[in-house]
C-alpha cells in the first residue's frame, strides 16, 4: 500500500521549507501540523487539507487543496506577510519528490489574513492547489 497523499506532500514540503536558508532563519524548525504548548510565534502550520480523486483511464491520482498558515505576533500584518509570501514564493511550482507519488503540479492559489485573539496574532493563510499521481 502506497503512503497518502496528503501525508507524502506535506513531508515533502516540510523538507523542502527546512532546507532553504531563509526559511530556516524566519522560522528555525517551526513548521508543525500543530504548534506544541507554549511555542512562540512566528511559526507555520499545516492547515486542512481536501482529497480529491483526479485519476485517468490508466493513472489512478489525487487532487489537494491545502493550507498551511503562517502566525506571528509582531505588531501590524507585515512579518506575518513576508513570512508567508517567502513559503508561497517557495513552493509555487517547485520540484518535489514525494514519497510513493509523483507530483504534477502544484500551485499557489490564494492568501489571507486575520487577527486571533483580540489582535494579539496576526495570521495568514496561504492556499494552494497539487496534482499527484500514484506510483
């Protein structure tokens, strides 16, 4: 049985992210599925993720939509910006290999923002879009 293709995507892009310097230096090790107890922002997360088959006559395939969201607690929206748009610049139709999976696409759809907790987080949220196919 081959690995899901959510899982494999996100070790995927968790690899990818943690090897480029400047991520690494905005964010350390900080890009979870969920942020443990006590970590200080800025930090990414792996948000929700949809399934969708997009299989063809011989390749079975999967379609995800997904999120991941950036926090930070610096006053105004622009650290939690920059940090966002450095992930969206990095994974926009990079060059991943996934685990059980080839990658066909993958694209940088939408972002927004908001505050938490009476404004004491500020939060992005990008959105994107890949295509797989099952090895």
């Amino acid at each position: 049985m081959s690995a899901s293709p959510v899982i494999a995507l996100r070790k995927a892009i968790r690899a990818y992210l943690l090897a480029d310097a400047g991520f690494a230096a905005a964010f350390g090790q900080k890009l979870y599925d969920e942020a443990p107890h006590g970590t200080e922002p800025p930090y990414a997360l792996f948000g929700e993720a949809q399934l969708r088959d997009w299989s063809a006559d011989l390749s079975p395939g999967a379609e995800q939509l997904f999120a991941i969201g950036v926090t930070s607690t610096t006053r105004g929206l622009s650290e939690a910006l920059e940090l966002a748009q450095r992930i969206a610049d990095l994974i926009d139709e990079s060059p991943l290999n996934l685990q059980d999976h080839r990658l066909i696409d993958l694209r940088f759809l939408s972002m927004e923002t908001r505050r938490d907790q009476n404004g004491r987080f500020a939060r992005v949220n990008l959105r994107f879009r890949a295509t797989t196919e099952y090895l």
